[in-house]
C-alpha cells in the first residue's frame, strides 16, 4: 500500500512582466541561485507496487531495479571510468538505443539547505528543492554541440532521434528528501521557463534549462501537475529521468523534478545520490 505524502513543491516565482529567471551561477567552489520561489502545497503519491506502470515515454520517468557492483562514489575519476559504463550499458537495454554517452555526473550528500551556506557550498552539495528540467529544448541542443563540436557530427546525430535520460540512484535508503517527479503530461510548455546557468568557472559559458511555474488553473490542458515518489528507496533502485526527447510526437519530452520534504523525516539524515547525466541516440 502507498505512502503518499502531503508536502510542497518550490516552483518559479514568475513576476509576470517577462523579465528572465535570475541565473544560475556556478563557480569551482560555490553555486549561487537566488531565484525567487513560491512553494505550493502538493499530494505526492507513492508508486510503491506500481513502479511498473510509469515507463519514459508515457510519463518521462521509470523506475528500475538494478543493483551496482559498483561502490566508489567518493572518487570522481573512478566515476567518469567505471560507473559511466554502467549507465551507458543499462540505458540502451532498457531503451534499445543504437548509442548512449554519459558525459556528466552530480553526486549529493550535503544538507537540504546547502544552497544557503555562505561559501564554499559545492562541496556541501544537498538535494534541489526547486522544480527544475536539467535541459530546456534549446539547452539539450546546446549540450549535444558541447559534446560534438564538428558541424558534421552534429548534423548526423540531431536528424535521428535522441534524448537526454538521467539515471538516479541513491547510495543509502532514502527517507529524508526524497526525488519527486512529475507526469510529463500534466506540464504544458506554458508551465516552463528557459532559465541560463552560468559557469564563471569555464568562461561565463552559458547552458539553459527550464525552471517550472505552479501549474495554471485556467489551462485547457491540466489544471494539477501529478507528483510521484517512491518511498524508502533503496540503492538497488534507480530512476531514469527523461530531460529532453526531439521526438516531437512522444507524449513525454521532459519531466519536472526536484527533491521534497517528507515530514515525518525531516530531521533525518542527509540524502545521498548520484546522477549520471547521458545523450542517448537512435
């Protein structure tokens, strides 16, 4: 039986007079987001005994049992050499992709309020408590000429099919802040706003993703985004997350997420996970 949870999400504050989100600021060691947010009470149900039902082209998200021989999360190099080739393996059997390329990771163990510590909070990196798609339409485009410079790669790969899917694991049970995730369908594009991260560590360059407003009651297409969850998930259990599909037919192109408070957990300990970021193609 399902543990769902009353508790809320942090969407973006929209001014409304079509100002930009405020950016994101990565630096070597300290990442800045003052981004006014709004929270908004939500029901995040628990798929706990449904897991099955949620698949990446009818929701965007999909979870998937799968332990790790793998255990050198401490080791960033190790990482980039061993667990990338793990995703890159478990992506195209679940996906039956022609290639899959990891190119980035984000590991988290720090405190849920790590946004908020006045210097050096890289290292300190915590759970995001703010609704967010890793890459908007555009920052997908701009991710995939990052990882293929050459004009004819590039060409090549962006006129088939291909996507941006995240696998989520984490590395003890998860009770405090757990992943929610939201059913691609039930988020119009109008509910997204493209949002720049700067890295002032790498030149000023500039990627983009979506930051998501709460959902608009007026909308023809939904009036509730549906939040998802699974409760005490274990390391044995991942999450991949699609960020981006150019399939423009497929119901779900992109899914919202972001890290939620469980109340009856909300002094345990720190949350820990990682996420390998892959292109995947067709």
């Amino acid at each position: 039986m399902g543990r769902d949870i009353q508790t809320a999400v942090n969407y973006y504050d929209d001014p409304g007079d079509g100002t930009p989100p405020t950016p994101v600021y990565v630096g070597s060691m300290r990442i800045t987001n003052s981004r006014p947010m709004l929270s908004v009470p939500v029901m995040v149900a628990d798929i706990t005994g449904s897991e099955s039902t949620f698949t990446l082209n009818t929701h965007g998200f999909q979870y998937h049992t799968k332990p790790t021989p793998f255990s050198a999360f401490h080791d960033e190099e190790r990482i980039r050499n061993e667990y990338y080739k793990e995703c890159e393996h478990l992506i195209r059997n679940l996906t039956n992709a022609s290639n899959v390329l990891a190119f980035d990771h984000k590991v988290r163990r720090g405190p849920s309020h790590w946004h908020n510590i006045s210097q050096d909070n890289a290292a300190s990196r915590g759970p995001l408590h703010r609704a967010h798609v890793d890459q908007s339409y555009d920052g997908a485009v701009m991710r995939l000429k990052e990882q293929f410079p050459s004009d004819s790669d590039f060409t090549a790969l962006s006129q088939k099919r291909w996507q941006i899917i995240n696998i989520w694991r984490p590395l003890t049970p998860i009770l405090k802040d757990p992943l929610a995730l939201c059913d691609s369908r039930t988020v119009p594009d109008t509910d997204l706003l493209p949002a720049s991260i700067i890295y002032v560590n790498k030149s000023n360059k500039r990627n983009e993703s979506w930051t998501v407003k709460p959902p608009n009651p007026s909308s023809s297409s939904s009036s509730s985004h549906k939040w998802y969850f699974k409760y005490h998930q274990q390391p044995s259990e991942v999450i991949l997350i699609k960020c981006f599909d150019s399939d423009l037919t497929c119901p779900a192109r992109r899914t919202p997420h972001c890290a939620v408070e469980d109340p009856d957990h909300k002094d345990g300990e720190s949350r820990e996970s990682v996420e390998v970021r892959c292109l995947v193609f067709y």
